[in-house]
C-alpha cells in the first residue's frame, strides 16, 4: 500500500496522537510505503524531508494559530494541497478533522486516493458551554462533510464513534483501540533518584496536556485537602496554556511547594514518572480514550478516573471511578487508596492484564492494515 497520513503534527512531538501514528505506522512501514505530511517546526520556512523508523516526513512551513478551544495551536501549512497529489497515495488517513478542509479533502479526491478518516478528539460534552458548542457548529458545518466524504472512519472508542459520527455515516465506522508498549511501560519500583518524592510520600500522579478538558484544577484542590491528612507529593506531567492558573491555585490553596510540573520526558524516561506514583488520577471532563492512562495502568500504578467518554471501555473493573469537578469524590478516592493498598494492588495487576489483552500495538497495527487493504480495494 501507498499511504499518505495526515496529521499537522508528529514526531518529535510527544501528543497523544503523535505517538499513535509513530507506533501504528512505524510497524506499517516494514512492508507498505508510508508518507505523513505534518507542519515543520515554528520558523523552518522550507519544506524538508526526513525519514523515522521507515515513515518518510514531509514537513511543511505553517503558521500557527492559537484557537480557543483547540487543545493544540491550528497549523496554517503552506503547499499542503499540492503535496497531497505529489504523494500519488492509494490512500490518504486523516487524524485531526479540526485541521482539514473541503479543499484538502476535493485534492485527496482529485488524487485518486481512498480517503480514511480516524477519530481520536470525540465531541466534547461538559467541558464548558463555547468549547462545546463551538465544536459541535464545526462538525455540522465542516467536519460531519468529512465523516461523509470518508470511505472509511476509524474511532478510538465506541463511545468516541457513537457521538460523533452522524447516523447515516456510522455503518462506515470501525472501533480500533489505541495501544500500549507494555513491554516499555511495566512496573519497576520507586527511583527516588528524580529528585521529585522523597521516601515515605503518597504520590499522586496525573499526566496531560494543561488544559480545561483535562480537570487538573478539580484535582489540585481535592489533593489540598488530601494533604492536610497525608505526607503526599502532586505530580502533573504535561504543559499547556494553563499552568500559571494552576499554579496560582496550588498556592492560593497552599500546596505550590508539594505540586510538581514535569515537563520534557523522553518516551523512553516516561515509565520512570509512571513508576514514582501510588496511585495515578485522571479527572477528565471528557475523554476519547486516554491513552495516559492505559500507560500507568501497563505499569501497574493503581488508576483512579473519570467515568467519562470512553474511559469505561478502557478500564473495565480494573480501577476506581470519579465525577468529574467533584473535588471531594476524588479527595474520598485517593485518600481510599492511601489506606487501602492490598486492594489497590490488586486493581492494578487488573489493569496490566487488561492493556496486555485488549491494547497490543503489533495486533492493532494488523487491524489498520487489514481495514485500509480493503478500502483500497474497494
């Protein structure tokens, strides 16, 4: 197959996103020839090619607009249509329909190519009324044309294709799970050497991006009130727009010095941040997947969160649920977990056999590549 993947992002930037395609492309390259077309660094003003474990990159000079409500700044690139037809793909795979247009998608079909389309943001509910709303007009002007313009839709939860795929579009839907390198994220006992717990601390634990969807701000004030019971430390790793707010809460509320922003983690690194944790909490207003998640649950770290989106699909029994913005639930919740560590072991040898079953990226990689051998042949 030739595969043309578009995503205004990729590696080296470590997004959730990002390190899907890395993973499910990286193993598709072994035996298809595969493109992804993505925004060049801030400033390269040429396009530039460089190849990553077999994927040939096209990067393109964009500009780059911070939108409200958009997690990630929307990448402006220049030449991408003309770039589409040069790739002469079999197949084009968006992966950010916040990001592509009705001209993107007339050149893919000018191209000749199949067009695929993957779902990894749902449509948000609960986040706040703009965002929401904003989101939904973007799908019933724009991006419902592109679920309908797709020869095939991918969703990284069930929960992810139900809400967000029109009716008339969901017989094209397929639900493919996100996965996990279980062999790198496993359980390796506290290195104390980070410098960020010291022995004898409750860590709680949270990675994600800075933003409101993620309820990092709920979890800073149920962690204040953990903390006037508890020796704990609060770990985020993750940057985004809204660390300097969270930070002011954290001192207003008098935690600033046991809250740690852990930011520029090598992937390789990133298990030893898991492994620091008791207990990781993710208090989303809503989630897709949560692909963070799934990592702390490889590495055996007890997971506390949301009820949310497809969180559910991903936990199973193997963890404890939360509301979100209900800060003394998640306060009640952790400080469970503090005194009940038998049976938060056992949740956690759960959740490593259940990423294990259900999240294997070389069996996830083989439904892509089956699903996508089909569509091309029509």
């Amino acid at each position: 197959m030739d595969i043309c993947v578009l995503n205004p992002y990729f590696y080296p930037y470590h997004g959730g996103t990002e390190k899907v395609l890395l993973q499910i492309y990286g193993r598709l390259a072994r035996k298809h020839n595969i493109c992804v077309i993505a925004s060049a660094p801030q400033g390269q003003k040429r396009k530039s090619v460089d190849y990553i474990k077999g994927i040939r990159v096209v990067r393109l000079p964009a500009r780059y607009i911070n939108a409200y409500g958009l997690p990630l700044p929307f990448a402006d690139m220049q030449g991408l249509n003309d770039a589409i037809k040069d790739e002469h793909a079999e197949l084009c795979h968006i992966n950010n329909r916040y990001q592509y247009f009705a001209s993107n998608i007339k050149a893919i079909k000018e191209s000749g190519a199949k067009l695929a389309l993957t779902i990894h943001n749902s449509l948000p509910k609960g986040i706040d009324p703009f965002i929401d709303a904003g989101a939904l007009l973007y799908d019933m002007l724009i991006g419902r044309k592109t679920m309908h313009a797709a020869d095939v839709i991918t969703a990284v939860s069930r929960n992810t294709l139900q809400v967000t795929v029109p009716a008339r579009d969901l017989w094209k839907g397929h639900v493919i799970y996100n996965g996990v390198d279980y062999m790198l994220f496993r359980h390796m006992g506290k290195d104390f050497r980070l410098g960020i717990a010291e022995k004898g601390a409750n860590v709680v634990l949270n990675n994600g991006r800075l933003v409101k969807q993620k309820g990092q701000d709920v979890l800073i004030r149920a962690f204040a009130e953990l903390e006037k019971e508890y020796d704990a430390e609060l770990v985020i790793v993750g940057k985004g727009p809204r660390k300097d707010r969270l930070t002011s809460l954290a001192e207003r509320l008098g935690v600033s010095k046991r809250l740690h922003f852990v930011t520029g983690i090598g992937e390789k690194a990133l298990p030893k941040y898991y492994n620091i944790a008791d207990m990781f909490v993710m208090p989303s207003l809503y989630e897709p997947a949560g692909l963070a998640l799934m990592e702390a649950m490889a590495c055996e770290i007890p997971p506390i969160a949301s009820r949310v989106g497809g969180i559910p699909e991903v936990m199973g029994r193997c963890g404890i649920y939360i509301k979100p913005r209900d800060s003394n639930m998640i306060y009640s919740k952790m400080k469970f977990a503090i005194e009940n560590r038998r049976s938060m072991r056992a949740l956690a040898a759960c959740a490593r056999k259940r990423v294990m079953m259900n999240n294997d990226w070389d069996k996830i990689a083989k439904r892509y590549e089956s699903l996508f051998l089909d569509t091309i042949k029509g």
